[in-house]
C-alpha cells in the first residue's frame, strides 16, 4: 500500500524553514513540514521569573496553540472556552522540556525566552514541526542577545545542542516517517521522537493508537525516527547558515 | 511632518488579499495593509445555532485575536489568562455586525459562517484589514454553498453588498488615512470607518484619544475614510475578479 | 409615526441628577433618563496602579452592569456565568475612556477613582445616562479630594470639561433624540455621541443595525444629538450647583 | 454603654417595603433596615430546570449580590474577578432556603421563580433584610400567577407561611436585636435567625465571632430574634394589605 | 421507628481518629463517624498572608473537598468543573471558623496552618467529622512547631479550647444524634453544632429542610448535641495522650 | 551507590492492591508502591457520551488528582485555582489511553466506566501506579457489569488485556526499577512504561530530565521496565484471584 502522497517509507515531506518571517520578535521561523505550517516566534524579556531570580539561571519556555480553522474542521478557541485543554498543555510542556536540552541556561544568564508555537495549518506533525522550527527561531533569538552583550556565557557555548523532531508510526503494518494527517489518523502505533544532531535522544514518547506494539516494532520505529530527525538536524544547519 | 513611510496623508498602504492562503476553510485570505498581516477564514457549517432554528435566516458571526507576538512586545495568551478581553470582544463584535450588513441572512438560509480573523503581525489598523479581508473570505464561502446548491436565495443576491474598512485619524494636527501603529500611537483623533461600496456608513466609531475634536474635524476624517473605502472595495472587487 | 411616549423627535425624557443617593461613596448620583435608572458611584483611593506609579498622573476607570432583572426577561449574572461579556466590557471602556476626557489627570494627581455604573431599570439609552451620571459623581469625588487637599492641581482645573452622552437614531426613517427601549429595538441607526459643554465630541459610535446609513443621515443625527447634549450639559450644571 | 443609633436592645431600626420599586420585575420590593437597602426582584418563567421536569413542583432560588460600592470601602466585582465568593455562595442558598419554606412548590405547579436580592446601600443585616423583602417580592409574583391562572393549587395555598429573618448579638456583652454595621463588627456572637409569622424556626445560624457562647446567652438571642421576626411579619402585612 | 443501624437516638457512630495516616503533613488524622471517613492534615507554613503581616497573630484556615467517588453515585470535580460550589465554600468557612475558635492566635505568633479536610468516604456527617479529626491534627501540628519552637506563646497555651461538632436531626419525629447518610436524607430538621470540651457553643446552624421546627424542639436537639460533643471531645483527649 | 531503601536496581516496592477500599463505587482499589499510595475507583454509568451514542461502543476514561499535601510541601487545589494543571491533565490522558488498551469497548457495550485515581500520598510512581490499580479497579467494575448482565459481549471477553505500568531511570549512571521520590527528583533519564501482561507496550514515555540518553540507555531501561510489568501483572492476577 503506497503513501497517500506517494514518498518511500522513510522519506520526510519536504521541509522548509522561513526565518525572520515576522518582524518583531527578537527570532521567527515559519516551519512547513508539507501542508503543515507552524509559526514558531522566540520572544526575549530580561530577567527570570520569581522562582528563578538570583539562581543565575536563565529559563525558556513554550506555548502551542492551533489557529481554530488550522484543521478541516472548525476548533472552537481556548480562549472562548476560557481554559487551555489538556493536548495544549502537554505538547507546549513537550516543546518546552525539548528546547531546554538545546540551551545552556547558565550560559544564556537571566535571561527568559517564551517560544510561541502557532498552528497557522494542520496536516499532521504538528508538535514535531514545531519543535524543529523553534529552535532555530530560539537560535536566533541568543544570537539577537548576543549581539546586545546580554549572554552570561561565551555565545557558542549557550546553543550546545541542536534538536529536532519526527513523528513515525505503523500504517497498514509498516513503519513509516514522518506521518501526514490521515497516516496518523489511521496509524497503529504512533510515536514522536526528538533527537540531538548526534542522534541522541531527548524525548521518546509512543502510544498503541489502536492496540500494543513488540519490541522489534519499537527498534524499526526508532531507527526510522533518528534517521529523518539527522536529515532535519541538516535542514536547521542549512537554514542558520 | 511627512508621514513615517513617506506617503501623502490621503493614501492607503500597500494593500494585498491573497485568497485561498488555507487549505481547509471554505473561504481563507491573507490581507496585508502594509505590514499589518490577518489571516481571516470564513468557516461554514449546516444549520444555525438554537435560537434561530426554524426562522429561514443564517447567521454570520466573527473572531479576532492577535497572536502574541504579532505585537512590538509579547502579550499572554487570553486562552492561558483564562478570558476573552475587552478589546478582542469589542473587535470581534465589530467585525461580525460589519459582515452582515454584507449578506441577506435570508438569502443565506439556515446556514452559519464564523469568521476567524487572526493578526499575524501588527501595524495599526488590524481591525480595519479584518474587515476588508474577511469580506473576501466570506464571499469565497458563499460561492462555496452556492457550488453545492446550499443557500436559500439565488446566489447573487446573497452577498448584496460589498464592506471594507478603514481608519483615519487626526496626527500632528493633519487628518490621515489608513494609520500604521506609530501615528496611531500619537493620534488625537481616531476614526475607524466601515463603508459599503458605494460609499454608505455601517460604522462609524470616534474618539478623542488625548482630547476631543470639532464637528470641521470629523467632517474631514469622514471625507478621507469613504474615499479610501471606495479604493479598498475596488481592491476586493479585482481580488474576486 | 408618534413616539411611543408622545415626545418631539428632538426632545429628551424627563431627566433627573439625584446627588447623594448613596452614603458611603465619595460621589454618587441616581440619574434617570425616563424609565431608565442608573446609579452612578465615584470611589476615591489614594494612589495609582503599579504600571502608573511615580507618573504624577492620576487614574479614572469605568465598570458598568446590570442587575439581573433590570430588563424586561432576567438575564444570568455575569459573576455566575464567570466571565463578563463583551457588550459590558465594551460599554465600560467606553464610559472611562469619556470620563478621562473631562478630567485633567496630572491636576489629579497619584489618585484613582472607579465609576461604578449599575443599571437598575433599563428603558434604552443605559450607557449615555451613565456616562452623563458618572460625570457628576466624579465631580463630587473631586470635589472630595479638594476639600482634603489632595489634589495636585489646583481644584478648579482638575475637571476641565463637562461631559454628558445621548442616544440618536433614525426609527420609521425619523432622526430622534434620546431613544427609548421600544425605539431602539426597531431603529434602522443607532448612534451613540459623547459631548463635551460646548458641544466638541468625545465619542462618536454609530451602527446600521438594520442596513447602512448616508452621509445626510448622519449629519441630521450628529446635529441632534449634539443639541441634546448641550440641554444634559446644562442639566448637570443645575445638579452641581 | 448605649447602640450607636439610641435603639433599646429589643427594637428593629425603622423598616420599609417598597413594593413596585421597578417596572418590569412581577414582584419587587425596595427593603430597607436603617441604611440597609436591598432590592429584592421575584422573575417568574414558566417550567422548572430539567432535573425537576414533570415532577409537578415548582422551584424557587435566589441570588445575592452586592453592589462595588454599597459598602464603606469597594470591592471588586465577583463578575470581574470571575468567579463568585463563598459569603456570597452562602448567603444565596440561605435566602433560597427560607423562602422555600414560604411556598408549597405543589401548588405553585411546575413555574420557577428567581429571587434576586442586590444589596445597594449595606449596614448590618444585608441577608436577613434580604430574606424579609424577598418574601413580599415572592408573594407579588405569585399573585402575578395566580391573576394568569398558571398555578397548580389555589392561590392561597401556595404561600402557606410567612418568612422574615433578623440578625441578633452579643455586643458589650449584651443581647441586641437587629445590629448594624458597627454593631455587628465588634459582636461577640451573632446569629441570623429566620421565623414563621408564627414563630417557628425555618433557619438558625449562630456563630461565636469572638469566642464562644453558653445555652443561657443563646436563649436570650432567640427570644430576642423571635420578637423582632414577628414584627417583621407584621411589617410583611402591612405592606402587602 | 428504630435506627438504621440499630443505634440508640442519644448514640453516636463509631469514631476512630487515627494519628499519623500520612507521612509528609505536620499533622494528620483519619477521622471515621461510622463509615463515614474524612482525611484531616494539617500544613505549617511559616509567616502569614499579606494583609495580617507584622500583626503578631497567626492564621487558620480550612479547604474542605469531597473525591468524586465518596458518594453514591459520582460527582463531577470541581477543578474540572472550573469552579468551587456553594456547598464546598460553606462548608470550608464554617470549619475554618471553628478551629479558630480552638486556637490562641496571638500565642501562635505569625505561623499559618492549612487543614485540608477531604472526604474519602461519606455517610452523612461530612462536615461535623471533619472539624472533629481537623482539630487532633492541628494539635499535632501545634506540637510539632512547639518542638521547634516556632510559637510565640507557650505551648500550652495556643490550643486553649478543644472543638468537636455533631450532626443532629429530627427523623420520623425523633430527635437523633449523629445522622448517617439515609437519616440526613430523610430528616425534617437538621442541626449541625460545633462545641468546646465544656459544651459551649461555637457554632450552630439549623435547617428546616422539609418545614419548620418549633423552640422545643430546637431545646431537644441542642440538649442530644451537647451531649454528643462531649464524647467526642473525650475521643479527642484519648487520640492526644 | 546503594539505593535509598537498600533496593536492588531491579527490584520493585511492596506493591499492595487492597480490593473494595470504599464501599460506594463499582471497583474501588487502594494500590501502594511502597510509600504511594493512590484510590482507584471505578464509577459506571448507563450509555455513553452524546457524541458515541449509537456506535456499540463502551467509553472508559480517567481524572488523576492529587490531594493537596500528598505531597512534601503542600500544593494548592486545582478547584480553587479554578483549572487543572498541564501536568495533573497529562498523566489524566495517560491513564484513560491505558486503560482502554486493556478493554475491548465493543464487548462492554454503551456503558460508561470514569476510572478517578486520586493520590492519597505521594513519593514517586504515582500515575504508574495509578494505571496499575485502575486496572484491578476497572476488573471489578466489568465484573459487577457482567453480574447484572449489562455487557454486550461475552465476560470473559470484555478485559482483553491486563494492563500495567512502572517508572524506570538512569540515577548516578545505574538503570533502576521503580523510583521513588528522591530518585526520580535526581534521574537523568526518565522512562514510564505502560506494558500488557504478555510484556507488548501501550505507552514508552522517555525524558532526558538532566540530558539525553542513547540508544543503549534506552534499551536498557525497556529491558528493566518490562520485566517490572510483568511482577506487576503477577500481582494484579493474585489481586484478582
């Protein structure tokens, strides 16, 4: 059974990264992972929050929201409902917990960076999209706040990791990368990886969508995931460079 | 004093309206006034809410928002504070009384639309490009009900009128058209106006932001924001075209 | 066509100021504009908010609502439903933005006072008795502050303007003043102006609630109201003195 | 040591019941203990909430609230703050209680009544005033019915009890009926009580503010409350004959 | 008519208060009236809110809560309804109040204890078992800042008053002692007291929940109270020594 | 480094499930993990949510909560912040995902089961071992289904799967089984495994708290974590024998 759109089973969709496509914050990257299309802003304030204070600690954090008509059907707003749902909340805790592996916060210094992942269009890996675009928005964002002196640490040393991330599951029994919308939709096992550039992994999270999964489905899927997560990881350099 | 970007006081920015920007609303356009930027969907689904079923009309309603860092400096999410503010509710309220001067609910029939108008990036006159942008959205969902035999009445007599926006203010003492956010931020009088296309009133809003101003004054900022209305509604006519 | 209460269409309702209404705020009136009755309460607190603090400036907010059972059906409490709706968010901004407009904040001084506007009976026209109530409760609180030697600038310039508001429309295609609920709820133009004493503009809000409105139209509405401004005017003299 | 206002321990402040104070309510009443004013609105809206549907009876509640300003120093409006406080929780479902106790929902029929009791000027004694006024405001909508033909039983059945509530008080160390503010915030032991016209016991809430209190002071308190409830329901009469 | 559970009108349940359920609070009892099984901790922080800062005095306060469960049939959480509900409130302030009639806040000095109630499993009595563990725990905890010497009076003195509450009702015409859930049900008047170890008053509250009750009745209920909370007080002494 | 309780790496807590802790619901499990201790309780109600109405199909879903001073220092409500947390939603959605890997929703046919997990004491492993008890607990609740014969399909064919889980992670360099709070609040690598009694996986979620892990890390910890499930599933049959 071919993919919907016709790539091999290991092929990501074609991926690009629009840096400074905003012009206010201090970095903006417009991530497109196919049809699906993330704004991801890095906004720089001084200082660190309350807890933080005096720790010389710096702190980043991340927010994920969807536009209400990003997907086929209309979504009512978080905002209207008046409460943020749970899959909100824990995909902004995810590209949060992710992009603070990239960053040395000691080296960053009191500095706090708040990385807004908007969904702008859905179609599938919309979490993995925005985690690959926002680390270069947040690569822009220390190199804004290098060039105002404002880094505790030597520049170089505060980005020591790059991240990236990919979604991979078993459709029709096979493994595959990079899911579009009704791959995952109808994936048996669907599991999202964030990945260094050296292959190291930062978060593995995977779900029996419809049913459990073995070991050796688990092994195929992660090798499928470090594979396309190297292939973004390059994506990122050519797009900082 | 010359305008910040050069232009006489009674020009309009650059403006674009990029139709069919989404993949999956009905009707979908990214209207640019200079670097202002909203993305504005018309959803469309069967049936009208509960205290308007059984009465033959349509219902036609509208969303802004601003993402956070659409703006100079981030604000919090009103999803994450938990509450609609005052001025995303008077806004949204704004642009959904201005869009059904546009429409014959009749002629609609049962149906509803809600157009979400999203600010990507803010330069003044976000509401006024929501308007002018979403009555193209709109007009693309009509014409996407009238393909599947939907409305109630005959097609061309449902969108009845053509409505876009405009804001005028008094700055440094001169009446301007279309203000960017910097003149804004230093107007004394500020107008947003919502025409029709042949240049009749569906709103007018004033106010003395530092100070009051006279019957003469008004006069001029009326006569400013109806020719730029007018210009506007030739930019939606050649959009449609 | 007569108007439901016998009135000229340039005639306003019996109006009445009552000072004093209440006993524990520093300014507070019972203003009535026919049926309509709102009680207007100007509250005094030493200080300004932290965003303000050290300006030398003072601060003048707004909050307007309505008993449940103000109106003809009862409506749910806003403190119940957990949320303010957009028509109360939009009306009390609108009432602090007019009231900042007679008052001169640096002669204020680091005060702040809070115009609490509650409808008791609504019989149209709510948000203009209010704003034309609050303005002499605010003058009592001044007033207040005077009489403790409070103010920075000296008394008679903190208050520099009078302000008073007034309701027109177009109904059964006649411009009148002053509309009563039975009025507004089949006006085809609904306009809503705030005046200063000699007759400038603060706040001009005008909707084609049922279709669009001329240029002629409007002028006709603009001269009306303004006259029934200027009788408000003097009638919040007559209160004061 | 002598009450703030001369009162012997045993008397009520001067009491009014306005009936009709507002047009559109079908029962209302202007209550008044001293300075405590309370307008107490009865809504009446054919059926009951759908856990009660078909069962027959009839429903009454009630809501409290106070105005920002009704006290000595503002507070902030439950609307705004978005939720509402316990006292006022409380305070609702005391008067929702009382009344119930005044009315057989049999012979009301399947009708619910709303009654809404905002406290506008408030020294001592809010919700026992509240209770006093919602009685008559109760009687009125129910005569209302009755003049519709829409209840169940006989009109003289259905308000089988009359129900009036006072606050009493150890203050000084002696046993006062009816305190007011300054009364009630240096009270030792304060109780709410709400009687029949028959002096009977609907509710008895006693709490020791400062300390605790013996069997002894506790009798002498609700013989006091007793007396006071019933010329109360004397009050009651009056108003409505 | 006998009791459901055999019980004698003047007997109580079962109790049992068992010390140290938890490990991490400063104090912490399970409390059971009969089946009927509450967890009181109690939380020590150091200093006091805000607005009693540099007043010398320390600070008690009560959240009581129910798990969805603990009934018969499964109540909604209040966190995901977004709100606490009128009963919860009431039932947290009145608890509260009671323990802080048992403590010298002066002798505590600026230490503030939180005593969470929450209702593992309910058969009516909720509340009066609540403040009946709640008061062993804040023992305990009082002991343990005495060990530490955080008090600013003398140990001995900061717990000047034991506190102990019981429910009693009239059931079938009976006056009854410590309702359980089916009794609670069905009682025509409901009586919940709060006593001192030397039977004073604290708190009482009645309801006539279906009807009235008379002044010998309240006598007979009053009179079971007492009696109760005596036992309950020895219960207490014995869990303390 | 030996672990804090003397542990082998591979060796799991005392486990203990304690069957029908409370009497009301329809499976109700006390699991401890050494010192964590969670209720589970399994509440069914008739038919499903609207939006699975008709489709054959049961729902199982689950609220994770924890009680205020579960933990060390004492947390505040979520009801009384007015929203559940990000984290408290998160590990909701986990067991509820569990859960239904272990039922076949066909054979339970339109019937609801809410699986509420609440920690009564916390110290590492709570929503591992929540998913662990929840199962015992959603056993009985089948069980007391079947015995009423509600079931669509056969008994023994509704639990198709037991389902258990464990935390597992990389402390001082050593992969260890089960963590408790000390542990976990010092893991570089953090792993929750959700595995079915025949060691296939429902749930892999990894974290590099302090870092990243390998490949070889992650292998190990699977192997570890597997093999804690299946002592889990051991435990969970005797349970239910």
């Amino acid at each position: 059974m071919a993919r919907p759109d016709g790539r091999l089973p290991d092929h990501l969709r074609p991926v690009t990264l629009t840096r400074g496509w905003s012009t206010h914050p201090e970095g903006s990257v417009l991530v497109e992972f196919g049809a699906t299309r993330v704004l991801c802003t890095a906004s720089v304030t001084e200082g660190v929050p309350r807890w933080r204070k005096g720790s010389g600690l710096g702190w980043v954090t991340a927010e994920y929201a969807m536009l209400p008509r990003a997907t086929n059907t209309r979504s009512d707003r978080e905002s209207v409902k008046g409460r943020v749902g749970g899959r909100t909340h824990e995909i902004s805790r995810l590209i949060g917990r992710s992009l603070r592996a990239s960053i040395d916060l000691k080296a960053l210094g009191e500095n706090s960076v708040v990385l807004d992942c908007d969904v702008l269009q859905a179609d599938g890996g919309t979490r993995t999209a925005a985690i690959t675009g926002a680390y270069v928005a947040l690569y822009d964002a220390v190199t804004w706040l290098a060039a105002r002196r404002s880094l505790a640490g030597r520049p170089e040393n505060v980005m020591h990791r790059s991240v990236a991330a990919v979604s991979v599951g078993v459709v029709a029994g096979e493994p595959r990368l990079d899911l579009n919308y009704d791959e995952d939709a109808t994936a048996e096992v669907d599991l999202n990886v964030v990945c260094t550039g050296t292959g190291d992994f930062v978060e593995v999270q995977g779900t029996g969508e419809a049913g459990v999964f073995s070991r050796g489905q688990l092994d195929a899927l992660l090798d499928l995931a470090v594979a396309g997560c190297l292939d973004l990881a390059e994506a990122q350099r050519k797009a900082l460079s």
